[in-house]
C-alpha cells in the first residue's frame, strides 16, 4: 500500500534505534497512524523539521504493517506558533487525540476541529473557551454527546430551579432538591448555561470545565494526562 501527500499533523514522536523515529500522526482521509520515519534523527535528516507538533503537512507512506513507513514529508502551511499556555493546551489536544481517537479511522470532522482549535490558539483567543468547545465536540464526534436538553431519566426536559446527576456516556438524571451538592451534581439553570455556551460569564465556563472533566474521565481511564503536569508545573513556578 502506497499513500501520497496525505494532509496531516504530527501528535507525538519517540526515538526509534539509533536515528530513527515513529511518529504518531493524523492524517485527515486515514486517521491516526504511526509513522517510520527511518533516519529522521540524523544530522542530514530534513525530515525532523517538519516532524513537529502543531505543523501542517503533507506525508506520503508505503507498507503493508500498521506501522507504515514514511517515504516523504512536506510542510503544507506555516507552522502554528504557540507559547505558554497555548503551547501546553496544544499539547493537551494532541495528548486527547492519541488518548480517544482509534487507529486508522478517518475523521476529517475531528481533524478540522483540531486545525481550527490550534489556529485559534496561535492567535491567542481564549484560551479556556477554545479548550471547551474542543472536548465538547471531540465527544461529539466520538459518538459521547452530552444530552444537554433531556433529562435520561424521566424522558423530561432539562428545567431550570431543579438539580441533576451527571452519568458519563449517558446523561442527567433529576434529583430531589434536597439532595447533596457533590462534585457531579449541577442545576438546571448551569445545565442549560453551558448548553448555549454562555461563557461571557466565568462561573459558566469554570464548571463547564468540570462537566468536561467529568465526561472524559471514563474514555481516558486512570492513567494521568501528562501535558496537565506542564499546566501545574508552570502555575507552582510562576
């Protein structure tokens, strides 16, 4: 099988033998992939310039393997120059995708989402709306929509003055209004708020965050995201 100019960007790459990389990539008509990139590594190579994150390309490959191997890489753009905590929220995507998204199954919608979503970091707009719209529609297209209108339960629409329990991959279920504040537990008015992206306003926006959190937790397990290390990191040092 021979593949060639395939649009793509580069997640994550580790040495491989002595000069050589594998590449994780995503490619916008194959989905994500690994990648052989033989001598990648060497001082002549011109391959590592633009094996790097948050680059647009374009990858030609051949094998037969899962692991393909790469036969010629181009840039297809300007790189998408991120800093800070741009530069860890990229990574923090590039972390979601080789986390959630299956070998080797195209999704050019994902793949826009994510082209867009590192555009809108390098130009440095919010950075914590890009970070939400980014999980809400990833679990979209992974087939997780969060049913933001109907409560799983009684079939009833979400209603503003009531309280619901949030279960991963299934939804909110209505709770007696007496019941315990917990870490799961949001109100009508907030369900609905996030629903319509009302994150103008802070308080919003800070638990759409722990809806997010929530909602991914099951899909990523228990192993940690490394890239919320470098979040933490640069809070404690700065």
């Amino acid at each position: 099988m021979r593949v060639e100019l395939q649009p793509a960007f580069i997640l994550h790459s580790r040495p491989f033998r002595d000069t050589s990389l594998i590449a994780d990539c995503f490619s916008l008509e194959y989905g994500r992939m690994s990648l052989l990139a033989k001598g990648a590594r060497s001082a002549k190579s011109k391959q590592k310039n633009y094996l790097q994150p948050f680059t647009p390309i374009t990858v030609s490959w051949q094998g037969k393997s899962s692991l393909k191997t790469l036969t010629s890489v181009e840039a297809s753009g300007a790189p998408n120059k991120l800093e800070g905590n741009y530069l860890y929220s990229g990574f923090y995507l590039n972390e979601l995708l080789v986390r959630l998204l299956p070998e080797h199954e195209a999704n050019p919608e994902i793949f826009e989402l994510y082209k867009t979503s590192l555009m809108a970091l390098a130009n440095q707009q919010s950075l914590e709306i890009i970070l939400r719209l980014f999980e809400e529609q990833l679990l979209q297209q992974l087939g997780y929509e969060i049913n933001f209108t109907t409560d799983t339960g009684l079939q009833a629409g979400i209603k503003p003055g009531q309280l619901y329990r949030f279960h991963p991959e299934q939804g909110f279920d209505l709770l007696p209004l007496q019941a315990r504040i917990e870490n799961d537990v949001f109100s009508g008015e907030l369900i609905l708020d996030i629903a319509a992206h009302r994150y103008d306003n802070e308080v919003i926006l800070s638990q759409a965050k722990r809806l997010m959190r929530l909602a991914l937790k099951p899909l990523l397990g228990n192993k940690p995201l490394q890239s919320r290390k470098l979040f933490v990191g640069m809070t404690s040092s700065s």
